[in-house]
C-alpha cells in the first residue's frame, strides 16, 4: 500500500510526554545502569537527526518534494525523541542539554566537517539511483531503531519507559513505512538502483549510531538488546525484512554488522 504522505504531514507532531509522570515515576523506581546507557545512545541519536539531515540535503533527495515534506517531519520528530528521552536521563542525574549535544557534535571532528562535501560529490555522481540507497538505508535504521526500542522495553519492564517508547515506537512505525515503500518503488524500478543499494549496504551499512558514538557503547548496547537467543531471533526477523526488499535478499546485513560485538561477548560472558 502506497504511503499517505498527505495524512502523514498534517499529523506529525513531537511524541506526547506531558501527561507522564516522568519526574517522579523513575524517582520511585529508577531504571538500572545497562538501560541508562542505552537510553544514553538512543537519546544522542535522535538528536543527532538535524546532522544527518544536513548531509542528505546536499544529495539528489533533496529534489523530491515527496522525500523533503517527509525529511522536515521526520527530523521533528525525531528532535523531539531525543528530548523525550533526554529528559528521563536529566531524572536519574545524566547530563543532557545543549553542551552534552555539542559535545557529541564537536568530538566528530574534522571528518564530521567534510561529510557533506563526500556525501555531496558521491551521491550526485550516482544520481536519482542514490535516492533509493537512502531509503533503503532509512528503512533498515528505523526497522532496527524499533527493534532496539522494543528490547528495551522488555527487558526493564518500567510501566512510564514502556509508555513512552511504545508512543516512540509509533511514530518510528510510521517513518519506516515511509522509507520501505520508497525503497520498493525505487528498486523495484530501476535494475541500477538494486545494484547500487546492494553494493552501498554491503560495503558501508553498519548498525544505527556506528561512527557518531564510540565503539564500545555499539557493542555494548548491541550485546545488551541483541545478545542471546532473543537478540539472534530479532537479528534473523530484522534481516528477513531487509531480504524482501527488491534486490535484497540473503545479504544477512544486521547479523554481518553484529557479530563482532555478539562475538565479542562470549568469553566474557563464559568467565563470569
Ligand atoms: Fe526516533
Ligand atoms: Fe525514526
């Protein structure tokens, strides 16, 4: 079914957080040390949107109206995740606002500065093939950011933190129905296209936050919500969903990009 960009644009809105009792439901209840870190990682990420909107303007996206109504609202409410989350942080005493955010920004440095120059040159020698690559790219970060999410959610059985993701998770839903029925089109259309999103994810894709945060909060949070037989089932789903994208299939993407870290953790988990 064709996305309703029209229904999409006119309710977009930031996640509701009013009529939750953040302040004093985790006062009460404080959620562990392994959830703050993931809540850590999520929150910067989504602040992060802005940035990452940047450097997809310069690309040939930016010529679709369909694709930039979609982008303006995707990245409002996105803003508005990582202020939601931000603020369960800010209760159990973890640094947030603005300095927190530049901060992140700055320690990118000068590879952060030249992104768009890259992406800039890369993408519009490409051409309109590039746009199914971020689609499909987008599609792939939303499925795995619901994922994460999800797992979250489960694993600390908090009644306000699952509230609040759940109503995230909504709005995530939504983006990645966007992303997935552009990239089918998209790829569906253009042999080019299939080639180029295949070649794109295999050589670059990796899991969602890889390069902005540091590597040890990728493995960490990656062994905290993908870890196990759970984490292996997620894995597999996510990547059956990613095989039924036109062109797409049997590049198992998520369990490539993840086993280092998963690898990783098994003798560690085998001494304790
Ligand atoms: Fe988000
Ligand atoms: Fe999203």
């Amino acid at each position: 079914m064709a996305f309703d960009i029209v229904a999409y644009k006119t309710t977009a809105a930031p996640v509701r957080i009013d009529d939750l009792d953040i302040d004093s439901a985790f006062i009460d209840r404080p959620l562990s040390a392994d959830a703050l870190r993931c809540l850590r990682y999520m929150s910067d990420i989504e602040s992060h949107t802005i940035c990452y909107l940047r450097d997809l303007l310069v690309t040939p996206s930016h010529a679709d109206p369909q694709v930039t109504t979609f982008l303006t609202m995707w990245a409002l409410e996105e803003f508005w995740h990582g202020e939601a989350l931000a603020k369960v942080l800010a209760v159990h005493g973890v640094p947030t606002e603005d300095e927190h955010i530049r901060q992140v920004r700055l320690r990118l440095g000068w590879r952060d500065r030249m992104a768009p120059i890259e992406q800039a040159l890369l993408a519009n020698i490409v051409g309109e093939a590039y746009i199914a690559v971020h689609m499909s790219w987008g599609a792939i970060n939303e499925w795995s950011t619901h994922v994460a999410y999800s797992r979250l959610a489960e694993l600390e059985q908090h009644p306000v933190l699952t509230e609040l993701l759940e109503r995230i998770m909504r709005q995530e839903s939504r983006h990645a129905a966007f992303y997935a029925s552009q990239a089918r089109d998209r790829l569906e259309a253009s042999k080019r296209a299939r080639r180029l999103t295949r070649f794109a994810l295999r050589l670059f894709w990796a899991p969602v936050g890889t390069g902005l945060m540091p590597k040890e909060d990728t493995a960490f949070i990656t062994r905290h919500l993908l870890g196990g037989e759970v984490g292996a089932r997620l894995i597999d789903q996510l990547d059956q969903k990613i095989a039924r994208l036109p062109g797409m299939a049997g590049m198992s993407l998520v369990s490539r990009a993840t086993a280092k870290y998963l690898r990783a953790a098994r003798p560690a988990l085998a001494a304790a």
